[in-house]
C-alpha cells in the first residue's frame, strides 16, 4: 500500500524528500543544487528519477532499494562519474548516453535482462550489473577501459568472445551463473590482465561448471596470471606449478593414448595393404604374362614385315587389286593371301591380348577402389575414438567414452535394444535382411548428467506422487532423430555429446526446434536416411548396389529420456510448448511412408503399434548416453573386397578371389592358346657390339634405328650410346635397375622400359627427341628426383607413362608430373586437359614458400597458448590466433616478428626463403613432398619442430637448432638417428620416430633432457639397442611397439623396465609397481651377453680372455 502510495506521488513531492534527506532546503535548491556533487536515497521515497536538473555538477548519485523501473532524467548531470541504482525495479538499462564522463556504474540487483546503451560511456571502468536476468555477455566492447564487471548471479551460459576487447579487465565475477563449459572459460585465458576472477564466489553460489572435478587446475592453467580465485588467494607460484605439472601429465597421458590409437590404425591399415597385395595377385601376373606376350608378338610381327615374308597394308591391298585383275596368276594371289591371314592373325591375337590386359587393369581399378573405401573408413572409424580422447582432455576428464566390450552388461543392453526396435518387415524393401553391431560407446557426460539430475529432481519436487514409484515408467532409452538432408558430420555429432541437443538445432527437422526428436523405433531413425540417400544415388546416376553401399553403414545415439507428463499429439497443432502447455512431452505414432514401407498385409508383427516419435520440450532432459555404429545385412554380396562380414547371397564363401569368375580365366587360356603361338627365345644376359648389331639386323651402327630387346635378362647397355641415329628402343621385360647408360641419343624419340626393376632415372640424360617414354611396372619411387631428371634431360616428352610404380606421394603424382613436365600431353593412358594442365601450374606455383604464403601462414605470438591439446604448437596457434604479420606498417621488419608457421599441407618439396626468419620459434611442415631437412639454418631460436608425413631419410639440417624441445618427423623413410645430429641438442624433452626405418638408437645416448619417446613401427631388433637409453634418467614414457625387439626379447616388458627403471609408461600401457618388482626378480644379477657388450662398449667377444665381475652380484648366467 505505501509502496503503491509511493509511486503515486507528484514529482514535487519526491523531490522534496530526496532534499530532506540529504540535508538540503528544496526552497533553496536552485542555488544549494549547483553545489551538490553527491546525492543519495536509501529503501523508499524516491519511486521515480526526477529533479535531476537541479543538480548539474553531481558526480555521485546512490539510490538503493526503490521502486525504480526506468533510469531518467540525468540529461543535466554531464559530470555524474558514479551511479547507483541498486536493488530497484530497474527493467533497462537507459538514459545514460549522455553520462559521457561516468566511471563507476552499480546497477545490481533489477530486473535488467540485456547488456546495451553503454557504448559511449567509453571512460567506465567499473560496472555492476549482478543479481539480473542476464542471458548473454554483450553490448561492452567499447569499453575499453573497463577495470572491474560483476556480472554474478545472472542467467549467462556462454562467454564466447564478447570480452575480447575489454583486455584491461581485472576484476571479474561470473559466479552463480549458467556456465557448463570448459570451452568457455578458456575465452578468459585472452583476458591478460585478470587478476580476479570469481565462478563459485561463496556470496553467490557456483556454476555448474564449478562442481565438476579438476575445474580449479583448469582455470589455473589457463588464466595463470591470475592472484585471486573465488574469494581463495591463489597467488603462491607452488599453486601454479602444480597447474601446470597436472596439466603436463594429462597432455603426456593423453598424447600417448592418441599415439596408440594411430598405433593401431597403422596395423589395421599394413594388414589391409597385405590383403590388397594377395587380391592384386592374379591380376598383375595376368598383366604381365599377357604384356609379355603382345610385345613379343609385335616383335615378331615386325621382323617378319621386316624381313618381306609379310607385305605392310599397302603393298598387301595392291598385290590384292592384282590378284582381282588377272586371272592368270593364282599363285601370287594364293601367296597374297596366305600372308594377309598371317598378319591378320597376329593381330587379331595382339588385339585379344589387350582386351584380357584392360579387363585384368579394371580389376585392378576395382580393387584399388575398394581399398581407398576401406581406407577411408578405418581413418574414420579411428578419428572417432580419437576425437573422443581429444574431448577427454578438453573437458579435463568430465566428458569420457568407453568402449563396450562384449562382456560389459550395458554393451548386451544395447544390443538387445537395436535388435528389439528393428523390425525385418520395415526393412525389408531395401534388402536389408539383419543389422549387425560393430561398436558401441559410452558417454559419461557428468556436465550434462548434473543438468538432468536437477531438472529432474525440480520436477519430484513439484509433484506429489512418489518419484521412485514413476521414475521407471517415466524414464526411457530413445533414438535421436536427425534430419536425414542434413547429415550430420563428426564435428555436430562430438558438439551434441558434449554440449546437449540443443546444440545441433540446425541439424534437426523442420518444426521441431523448440523440440528435439526421439523414437523408439530403428525404422523411424532409419528409413528417412536410407530413402534420402536411394534418391540422392539415383540422381547421380550410381547403381543400385553403389546406393546399398551408401546406407550401408549406419550410427545411432540412444539418449535416456526423461519423459514427465505425456500427451498425444493433435494432428493439426503444431508442436510447441505454447500448445501442450501442462506437458512435457509429445508422442504421436508412426505413419506408414508409402514406397519405404511394407503394407498391412505384408507385415506378420505388430511392431507399428509400439512405434512412436517422441518430441521432448525441455533439452536437458534429454542425455546422449550412447553411440552405437553397426551395418545393414543386406541380400546383395558385399561389395567391399575386403569385408570381413559375409552377407547373405548366392556366391556361397568368399575367397581373395571371389570377384573373378571362372570364364575369366577359362577366356584367358583361349586367348593364350590361339594361333600363331609365342615362339620362346633364348634370352640374351650380356649386350655386346655383335650381339647388338645381330638384334638390330643391321652391319653398322649407323644404320641401326630400331632396337627391340625385349624379353631377354638384361642390367646393362653398354655402347648404346654409339647408337646416334637410333630412334626406338625396347627394353622391356629385363633385369634393368637403372637407366644410366641411356644417354646421348639426339634422335631417339621411343623408349619403352617397363616391367623392369627400376629404381632410379640418375644417369638418364640429354634425350632431347624424346617423346614417348614407358616407365611403367618399376620401381620408381622418388618423385622429385625423377621428376627433375625428366624435366632438364627430355624436354619435348610428348607422352609418359609411369603407372604401377611405388610412388612415395602416389596422391599428388599426377599434378607434379604435368606441372613440371609442361609439354607433356598424354600421362598415363590419359590425355591431359588444359584444365588438368592450369590446375597443375597452380599446384607446382603453391609448392614454393613465398612472401605470399608467409603472410598467410605465419603468426607473430610470442608466447605458447595454455591450451589443452595434442596437436603442434603451430598447428594450434595458426588455427586459433589472430596476430598475423602486417606487411604494411612493418616494410622492412615484418620477416623478423614471425615467431609461428604453419606449412603443412602445402606440397612442398624443399624448405626455402626462411633465411630472415630469426625468430621463429614454432614450425611445422607436415604432410608435404620433403626429402630433406634443409633451410633452417638461420632459425636458431625454433623450439618445435613437426615434419610428420614426408620423405625424409636423414635428419642431417637440424643439428644446430639447440634451442629446439620437441621434435616430431613421423611418417617418413629415416633408417638411423645419428650421433652428430643430437649431440647439441640439449634441451630435446620430446621425440616422435614414429613409422621409420630405424634400427638404432645409439644417437639418443646423450639427450639427458628426454622425457617422451616414440618410436614405435622401425626396425629396432637388438636388445643391446635398450642399453643406449640407459643415461636418460629422465625418460618416462617409451614406446617401441612395432618394433622386431618386442616379440624377439622373451619378457620384453620386464627387460625394458629393468635397464629403464624410471619409466611411467612403456608401449601406451602404464608401469605397474609390481612389474618393476618383476623386473628386478627376473634381471637383477643375471649375467648376459647384453651386459657384457654394454661395458666392453662391442659385442666382439673373440678377443675376449678374461672377464672379471666381482662384487657385482651376480648369481647367474645366462649366455643365448
């Protein structure tokens, strides 16, 4: 009633009471008003802001506890540098444009619901907006000199980036808010000078992310300048360190695991390669013996044109006009025509060669694509489990998968609930008989669990029934529906799990936002995908079996629901809150679709009658709890060569062979056997002059223009080169490892080598006529070095072929060749387009390291982000930094301010153009066509190196970046670790080998400062090999998995952990206590031979006379 009263008063009134209570006369107040600077009202008596205009010079207004809704009146109070409008009725924020000079603004405690109208109060450094109904930080980046902002007790979730530009802040309180995200509170980290920061300041309350365990260690490592942590002090550098050390450990943890996932995507992957060479097989010893044969059938054929027992076309169809106009001469017609049957049979035979040769090469196409397919999915299936780690390590452990195993109860309840929601009669018109399980996940998401478990006791609280007698009929397991023309890619699905399904409203179907959509039926998740992906094949014009193979493989969440109050839905009321207003949840049955669906009559369940859709209002009650991946049985064979599951059909089992069909190889032999057979040769070993000449059937060297040695056992050609006129060669078919003695031949235009044992083109030189080379069925495997060589010794090459060669980079071959060889005009079999041809001058320009691309790749951060990731340094910064170089203000300097860059990807084949850059501290050229390390001599300050993914052999180019720490070069051809390279690098704490060919480590007997190495998938296979590692005291995570040594060396493990007794984990797994016990119980006193060799410095015993081991301990021998 007073308060009522209260705002019911005149302006005059309100007025007076605001001079009575701060001791002024309102019969004075023009003059006593332009002497007050301060004013104040407390509780009541000042409903309204008015009377403002009487006190022009007020540089502090404090009003607390009114009944304010609107902030008015100030447009005279130009010097006001506090306000405050405290625990009022305050609905916006207003009015206050012209308060240019305010400093302090405390508008805590309204009902403010948007941040906005502050933008020109630029000099405010305080602001308190706490106690609101604030749902988004926004509408503050102009206030650049903003100190302090309490923003507690709102309804905030994110932070984002909308306190970029307040990098001044060092006061900030977000306590008692919506915040569920770690992600989110790295955004703090770009804040660097927050001092203070408050989550769970016990005047507030917490955040929901403030309940979740290692929150604290979080924060701290992220914000490490911070001194004040919810009200603690947190300033003692023993805090941070062990921030920092907890945080080091996890990153160490979790970069193993993810090491020993692409551990074993490599062994998947070798294993597929194995199957790949077994099915590839017959095809290429078809393709050879069938090449083999044409080419010595064309040899033939030309000798006997040759030599005039066979006319050439045109002799023959004018011996045949003969023949027709006399009559007389029937044995030169006779004649005519028996060597017009000759040579029609040759190449009715060479031409029936080359169909076997193209259908063996479709095959080969055929399996090849197939191969690339189950490539494809293995990365896939791995990056998964990966991406799930990768989260693992960004929710510090708050969000975690497990992998079902077949024993684990809940792994056989998710089973039975798949098989007991799919119906066969759904399914049945896509020739889907079954569905088979391949993997499930687990998802412990404790954020989304705490969310859920709330909702859901606030929803016991406001019922009077029992909740332990309704929880289970209210609580159900359901498929997450997506919206089929959306598929949702690995990057929603991961944002979904983490974050809830409010997350992927684009991802859902239309009308369905406010929404989400559950089923409890395979067929309602299901169909819509499989008709989707039917239609979408059909428009490209693919097969039907292609379509099969596209829905094939399918991926489900199953989320526990919480499902409250249920209605049916209206069929004509849209779904929404607004029209189910006392309902939690909605289901309607599942409609037949037509075509997709069986009919009544068909069917013989009756599943339908339990299908239904489910639409939950309220997201957080709905919590992903599982990812099942499986595959559709279908009554098609499998297309995949290499499936291990067999589906139902009529080929019966399948072989390496299944895909070849007994005519094939009936048809090859009939293709063999006809006439003229292949006359066999004896093979000539050793080319000389004589020989020579008699191949070329020729007296002189001079008159030699076509030479055919196919077929023969052949390395050399020596004297070739005196050939000076020769035009064709043939060497097809021989022993050749090179084509050195190739050279200085100024008029050869053919060359065919293929099917030989090429593995280098060094010696090949000045071929300047050059123009069709076959190279193909080598093995050629250099692509630069070979490249190079064809580019400066043939170049008028017209046409090249060098397929079926153990190309290192087989994915970008293509465009390298055509880019460098510019006035090729056929490659392999195909002719080049000017498309192809443009294409490849943009690829071979990028291949280079310009100004251009330095700009774009490189970052000037002077310090590492606290961020918890695996990946490279630079590979962090250039994704998530902003401080690229400026070209422009710094003309003359901006090479030196580089500090990051990132080149992978780039088809680089040398590094260059890096001479200027001094300080540069992170870098990384993965995934590139490097041979060498080269061109990194100026930068001498480079902490971090990454080379994954080339072809490096040697890491002869870094032994003088002493400054470098980590150190990657996986995925390349390195057969040693030389001495000279590490022997300055003394601050190397982390080297990954990974997938080489390395048989020592001796060159690692001095790096004292390593903690991590991986060098697993090389060729180390000696135990003495153990003892080079020995010095490094420090080293505490080893792993030599794919190593000979691990199942040569009976009890490896314990070996290992007895000569390196400091290690924490050994091949991914962690060290046990008892098995350094173990260890020392099997090891400790033996004597070996490895112990013998490690002191003598050889192993040499020959010489070997005495041995004097006393006071060693010893109690046994063992000598093997």
């Amino acid at each position: 009633m007073m308060q009522s009263d209260n705002q019911n008063q005149n302006p005059e009134e309100i007025i007076k009471e605001l001079c009575t209570c701060n001791g002024l006369s309102y019969e004075k107040v023009d003059q006593e008003g332009l002497k007050t600077t301060a004013l104040e009202m407390f509780f009541s008596g000042y409903p309204t802001m008015v009377g403002m205009k009487y006190f022009p010079n007020l540089t502090t207004l404090t009003l607390v506890g009114q009944r304010i809704q609107q902030i008015s009146d100030l447009e005279n109070c130009l010097l006001l540098r506090e306000l405050w409008i405290a625990e009022c009725c305050l609905l916006k924020i207003d009015g206050l444009q012209k308060c240019v000079n305010l400093e302090k603004l405390y508008l805590y405690c309204n009902e403010i619901s948007r941040i906005e109208n502050l933008e020109a109060l630029t000099k405010l450094n305080v602001v308190w907006l706490n106690n609101n109904l604030i749902k988004n930080i926004e509408g503050l980046h102009t206030l650049q000199n903003l100190q302090e902002i309490n923003l507690a007790g709102n309804l905030i979730e994110k932070i984002g980036s909308c306190l970029d530009f307040n990098i001044q802040i060092e006061i900030l309180n977000l306590s008692a808010n919506k915040v569920s995200s770690f992600k989110e509170l790295t955004n703090l980290s770009r804040l660097p000078n927050l001092k203070d920061l408050g989550l769970n300041d016990p005047q507030y309350g917490p955040n929901p992310i403030c309940l979740l365990r290692n929150y604290a260690i979080h924060v701290l490592y992220h914000i490490p300048q911070l001194q004040r942590l919810d009200t603690y002090d947190v300033s003692q550098k023993e805090i941070k360190v062990l921030a920092e050390t907890t945080v080091m450990k996890k990153k160490m943890y979790y970069n193993m695991q993810v090491k020993s996932v692409h551990r074993q995507l490599h062994d998947r992957l070798e294993k597929l390669k194995e199957s790949k060479c077994k099915l590839q097989n017959l095809p290429e010893n078809k393709i050879k013996l069938f090449s083999r044969n044409v080419k010595q059938l064309e040899r033939e054929l030309a000798e006997l044109q040759m030599l005039g027992k066979t006319s050439s076309n045109k002799s023959l169809k004018s011996k045949i006009l003969e023949t027709e106009t006399s009559v007389h001469d029937s044995d030169d017609a006779d004649k005519a025509a028996e060597e017009s049957s000759l040579e029609k049979a040759f190449l009715q035979k060479i031409n029936a060669l080359k169909e076997r040769i193209t259908f063996w090469n479709k095959k080969l196409d055929e399996i090849e694509k197939s191969y690339q397919m189950e490539i494809k999915k293995k990365r896939k299936s791995f990056n998964l489990v990966v991406q799930f780690l990768l989260m693992e390590l960004e929710t510090v452990g708050n969000v975690c998968f497990e992998e079902g195993l077949s024993n684990n109860p809940w792994f056989s309840y998710c089973c039975d609930l798949i098989h007991s929601r799919y119906c066969f009669w759904d399914f049945r018109a896509y020739g889907i008989m079954g569905v088979k399980i391949n993997r499930i996940f687990r998802v412990h998401n404790q954020i989304l669990r705490l969310k859920f478990e709330e909702k859901f006791q606030m929803f016991v609280e406001k019922e009077v029934f029992s909740a332990a007698e309704n929880y289970k009929e209210n609580v159900d397991y359901l498929f997450y529906v997506f919206n089929p023309e959306l598929p949702v890619k690995e990057k929603q699905m991961l944002q979904m799990l983490e974050e809830g399904v409010q997350s992927l409203e684009v991802h859902t179907l239309p009308n369905t936002k406010e929404a989400p959509l559950l089923c409890n039926s395979l067929s309602i998740c299901e169909c819509p995908r499989i008709e989707f992906l039917k239609r979408q094949a059909k428009a490209e014009g693919k097969k039907s079996s292609d379509s099969a193979e596209s829905f094939k493989h399918g991926k489900v969440v199953i989320a526990k629901v919480f499902l409250g109050h249920s209605v049916p839905a209206c069929a004509m009321s849209p779904i929404c809150q607004g029209n189910y207003p006392e309902a939690n949840s909605v289901f309607r049955p599942w409609k037949c679709l037509g075509k997709t669906r069986s009919s009544l009559k068909q069917r013989r369940c009756d599943c339908r009658l339990r299908q239904r859709e489910w639409f939950v209002f309220d997201h957080e009650l709905v919590l992903p709890e599982y990812v099942v991946e499986f595959e559709y049985v279908t009554r098609v064979k499998d297309q995949s060569l290499f499936s291990t599951c067999n589906v139902t059909g009529e080929e019966g089992k399948k072989s390496t062979e299944g895909f070849i069909l007994s005519h094939d190889l009936q048809r090859d032999d009939e293709v063999l056997n006809m006439q003229p057979p292949v006359k066999a040769r004896p093979k000539i070993a050793c080319l000389d002059e004589k020989t020579m000449l008699s191949v070329a059937k020729a007296s002189i060297f001079s008159q030699v223009k076509v030479l055919n040695l196919h077929g023969n056992s052949l390395s050399k050609l020596r004297n070739i080169s005196r050939l000076k006129r020769l035009q064709k060669l043939i060497i097809s078919f021989n022993e050749f490892t090179s084509l050195d003695d190739i050279y200085d031949l100024p008029n050869l235009e053919y060359c065919d080598a293929s099917h030989n044992h090429v593995i280098t083109l060094e010696g090949l030189r000045h071929l300047r006529k050059l123009q069709f080379f076959n190279l193909s069925w080598n093995q050629l495997k250099k692509t630069r070095e070979e490249i190079n060589i064809l580019h400066e010794h043939t170049p008028n090459l017209l046409s090249l072929d060098i397929t079926h060669n153990p190309w290192h980079k087989p994915a970008s071959l293509r465009w390298s060749v055509i880019g460098r060889l510019k006035s090729l005009t056929n490659l392999d079999g195909v002719m080049i387009t000017d498309e192809e041809a443009a294409e490849a001058l943009h690829y071979i320009a990028r291949s280079n390291i310009t100004q251009v691309s330095l700009l774009e790749y490189s970052r000037t951060d002077e310090e590492s982000p606290p961020v918890l990731s695996v990946f490279p340094c630079a590979k962090i910064l250039s994704q998530i930094s902003k401080n690229k170089v400026d070209s422009q203000t710094h003309l003359n300097n901006w090479y030196s301010m580089i500090t990051v860059l990132d080149l992978d990807d780039q088809h680089l084949f040398k590094i260059s153009n890096l001479e200027k850059l001094e300080h540069l501290r992170w870098a990384s050229f993965s995934n590139n066509n490097l041979t060498q390390i080269e061109g990194l001599e100026s930068c001498l300050n480079l902490e971090e190196l990454t080379l994954d993914g080339n072809c490096i052999s040697t890491l002869d180019g870094i032994s003088k970046l002493t400054k470098l720490t980590r150190l990657s070069v996986n995925n390349n051809h390195l057969t040693s670790l030389e001495r000279h390279v590490f022997q300055n690098l003394s601050h190397l704490h982390y080297i990954s080998v990974e997938n080489n060919r390395i048989t020592s480590l001796v060159g690692l007997k001095k790096t004292y400062s390593l903690i991590e190495l991986y060098i697993s998938n090389n060729f180390v296979s000696a135990n003495q090999e153990i003892h080079h590692l020995k010095g490094l005291t420090n080293l505490v995570i080893l792993d030599m998995n794919g190593n000979q040594i691990v199942w040569k060396q009976d009890s490896y493990r314990l070996f290992v952990l007895f000569h390196l007794p400091s290690l924490k984990a050994l091949d991914g797994i962690a060290v046990d206590p008892t098995e350094g016990e173990s260890a020392k119980d099997l090891f400790g006193g033996k004597l070996t031979s490895d112990m013998i060799a490690d002191r003598l410095g050889h192993s040499d015993f020959t010489e070997i006379q005495e041995l004097n081991w006393t006071t060693s301990n010893i109690r046994c021998s063992s000598f093997q």
